[in-house]
C-alpha cells in the first residue's frame, strides 16, 4: 500500500543539527516522517517525490533479505513509459 506521508512541519526540528545543515536522522520517533522532510530539502518545490520507507521490512532475521518493496518499484517504472 502507499500513502501520502503527514509531513508536519514541526517535525523539521527534529532534523535540525549543530554542526550541519540538516541531520539525516531524526530521532525515535516520526522515523518516516522526518526522513521524508530531510528529502523534502533537496527536491524542487514543484517536482513530486517519493520516499518509501523500507528499512524494517526488508529484512527478516529468520530468512535474511524479503525482497519488500521491489515489486513496489517495478510496477511504477513500468507505468512510467505507459
């Protein structure tokens, strides 16, 4: 399934850094949200884009890589020249 990520602005303080313009990690909490926003700051305002959060799916401990998400990916890119 795929949604539109809630990309609240309050959430940009959590990737504030000290010593960087932008942290990639925002914390805890809000994981796919804030990764969303950080790459909010390198995508033109008016172009589209997506960030699948994968990073928990794609791998089991019992049966090592799943595979998740690439069947996601393939059906878009062939979409992309219908």
């Amino acid at each position: 399934k795929v949604w539109p990520m809630p990309m609240e602005k309050e959430y940009n303080e959590m990737i504030k850094s000290k010593i960087a313009d932008l942290s990639n990690v925002g914390g805890r909490y809000a994981g796919a949200t804030t990764a969303a926003l950080f790459l909010q700051h390198f995508v033109d305002e008016k172009k589209p884009f997506a960030h699948i959060d994968m990073a928990g799916p794609v791998w089991s401990t019992k049966t090592g890589a799943t595979g998740w998400g690439a069947k996601l990916i393939t059906e878009w890119v062939c979409q992309q020249g219908t």
